[in-house]
C-alpha cells in the first residue's frame, strides 16, 4: 500500500463512492465512503484534495482502491 496526495474526480454522495486522481494511480482510483476518515464529513466535492493510501486492486472497472482518505484542511 502507498501513500499519495490526489484529486476527486467526482463524487456520487447519494451512492457513497467517487473516483480519485494522483499521477500514482493513472486511469483513477475507486473511493468509497466508509473509508474516509471518520473525524471528516463524508460528502466529498469534485476538486478537492485529498490525502490517501492506494493498492492496486481491480473494482468496478478501476485498477486502484483507496482503503483511507483523509481530505486535506481548507
């Protein structure tokens, strides 16, 4: 697992995941809420920053999850 600061492409708050972009995770990395940090508010916004850990693993059609995010402080 590695660590990366990145992009959300977008973020599907009713459905509870988004995809994330880093020069480290080409083609976008798949998000899911539950894995956000949970001090955090959950509803992400396409555009903001965001810290997180990646591995590659295949899930809806992205070669890459994040199993923590943590969104940077404004």
């Amino acid at each position: 697992m590695s660590r990366t600061t990145g992009t959300v492409r977008v973020w599907h708050g009713e459905l509870g995941w988004g995809v994330l972009d880093s020069p480290e995770t080409p083609g976008g990395c798949g998000a899911h809420w539950s894995n956000i940090d949970k001090t955090q508010l959950r509803v992400r916004e396409a555009g903001e920053i965001v810290k997180f850990n990646w591995e590659q693993r295949s899930q809806d059609g992205y070669q890459f999850l994040a199993p923590d995010i943590q969104p940077l402080e404004r």
